[in-house]
C-alpha cells in the first residue's frame, strides 16, 4: 500500500463528520432499492393507477424509487426486467388481475418517460437555460425587484397563503420527494400566478430533491412553465386540486399545523376567511394568472409560434404509438 493511504476498516460518517441524515429522508442503499422494488411489484403497485394523484395515498401507492435511480442504486433496466416479470406471473384468472396489470403498464411507460426527459438534456444542454422553443425566451410577464424577492420566499417556505400550495412545499422540505401532480401543481404556481422565471424556480426545487435528476427537473419544469409550444398549457387550481386531492384536507392540516384548529371547510374558504395566524393569499390567483396565460397563449398561437413548435416537435416528440382508448 502507498505510504500516504491508510489500510484498515473504513472508518464511519460519524467518524468522518458528516452530518446524520434526516430522518424523514429515504436510506440510499442497493440492498434498500432491491426491498423498495420487491415490496413495491409484490403489494404497492396494486393502487398505482389510480392512487398517485392525491398525496393522502401517493406516499405508499408511488414506487418511491426515484431516489434510487438519481443515486444509481438501481438501474432502470433492472425495475424494467422486474416489472415485466411481475406482469408475466399475473395469474388472469385473479379477479384483481385486471387492477395489476393496468398499474404495472402505468409504471413501465414512467420508466421510459424518465430515460425521455434525461436524454433530451443530454442532446440540448441549453435547455438549462432557454426555453425549448425560441418564441418565449424573452417578453414574458415575470416580475422582479422587491416583489420577486417576497413571492419567491414566500413560495420556497410554504407561506404564500393557498394551503394545498404551502403544505406541499413544506412536505417538500422536508421528505425530498414529492408526487408528480404536487410537483406539477407547485411549479405551475411558481411560474403562472406568482410570475417567477422558470430558470429560477428549477434550481429552488432542486434545493428541496432528494430524487434530484437535472433533466427530468430542467424539463419538467419547462413543460410546466408552457414554454415547450408543444404541451398544453396547464395551470393547476390549488384551489381545485385540493377540493379533488384532499377535499378533508388532512394533508393540509397534516402539514401546515397553524390550520389544524379549523374545519374543511373553513380552509376551503380561505380567499374570503380569516386563518388565524395563517397569512393571507399574497397575490390575487385569478388577475396573476390571467396575465401570464395572455402572454403564454399570444406567442403559442402567433405564427412564429407555430412554426417553432413544429421544429421542437420533430426533435423532441414521443415516437411512441398512440394506444386506442
């Protein structure tokens, strides 16, 4: 051995001084990724169809092994092997045969779109930093200054005001991981009705992932954002996703406790009520909205628009056959 190496046991993350994890974060291990997969294919995946929409369920009924394909504990081909298999051994005759299959096939083609997204950056790194389609790139109504900096903060805290918004950022702080309608939701906030720049607001969620993969987030975001001129713009109702997703609000309560001591109800009237010590909406969601939308919905549908859409497709578009429904 070289003199400068010393040989013996490796000595501990304690013993190195690296802080202890949190615990409400996922264990990182291959051992750990072949338990999550097992546990998954054998009893989660049942409620994947179905049941990763809502964060009262998503929790359980994700796969939750996106933290181990960000750290490489585990390979896409081996949880695509292992769900093909799985799908094989499906017994027809089972009477829930019908319920497996469909959440099995749910999951593998999420395990193609994640190889998608990651290659896209890798083909166009600039994607960091410019949209997919050259027509929003400049003249969007973000806001800056003093007002930035509020919405911003208020955003990254969980204290903008809108409940199902704050208590799914503060889950995000704290667990890592977040389901893909909630991360939808929050960023389609970010950028639709509190006006923050897309750019800004992919490295602030990537501050808060455990599971952080760039070209999944760089891409997602972008979509999100609806400056692809591909995808359709969504911006996601907090108001009506949490009336879908947590109509008894147990996630909000769970997560935002200055709310606990009021009703369903008395949440879902927020914008008109007084929370106690929960603060007021810091922006009006409607008017916000509105503004950027126009401008969103003006650039896709000019002819420029159009045209450069049509080039972004032809680079970046599924390739895949369109199922009958």
């Amino acid at each position: 051995a070289l003199p400068s190496v010393r040989c013996g046991r490796i000595p501990g993350l304690k013993a190195l001084g690296v802080p202890t994890p949190h615990s409400a974060l996922a264990e990182v291990s291959e051992r750990t990724a072949h338990h999550v997969l097992h546990d998954f294919l054998t009893r989660r995946a049942y409620g994947y169809a179905g049941g990763i929409s809502s964060m009262r369920t998503a929790p359980t009924a994700c796969s939750r092994l996106s933290v181990h394909f960000a750290w490489g504990t585990l390979s896409l081909r081996t949880a695509m092997q292992a769900a093909e298999a799985r799908q094989r051994a499906i017994d027809p005759d089972d009477p829930d045969a019908k319920q497996w299959q469909r959440s099995l096939r749910h999951f593998s083609s999420r395990l193609y779109w994640h190889a998608h997204f990651v290659q896209k950056l890798e083909d166009e790194v600039w994607l960091e930093q410019r949209a997919a389609n050259p027509i929003f790139r400049t003249g969007l109504p973000t806001v800056r200054g003093k007002g930035y900096d509020k919405r911003l903060a208020a955003w990254c805290s969980g204290t903008t005001g809108f409940p199902l918004i704050d208590a799914s950022m503060r889950y995000y702080r704290q667990h890592g991981w977040l389901n893909f309608r909630s991360r939808a939701m929050v960023t389609s906030f970010a950028v639709h009705a509190l006006r923050l720049p897309w750019q800004t607001i992919q490295y602030e969620l990537a501050k808060f992932m455990f599971d952080y993969v760039p070209g999944i987030n760089t891409t997602q975001v972008q979509m999100q954002a609806g400056v692809t001129g591909t995808n359709t713009i969504r911006v996601y109702s907090p108001m009506k996703q949490m009336a879908d997703h947590d109509p008894e609000a147990r996630f909000v309560r769970e997560y935002v406790p200055e709310l606990r001591e009021f009703s369903a109800s008395e949440i879902r009237d927020f914008q008109q009520t007084a929370l106690g010590t929960y603060p007021h909406p810091i922006i009006d969601f409607k008017h916000e909205t509105k503004i950027m939308k126009d401008a969103l919905y003006q650039k896709k549908r000019s002819p420029e628009g159009r045209r450069a859409a049509k080039v972004v497709y032809e680079r970046h578009g599924s390739r895949g056959r369109k199922t009958k429904r």
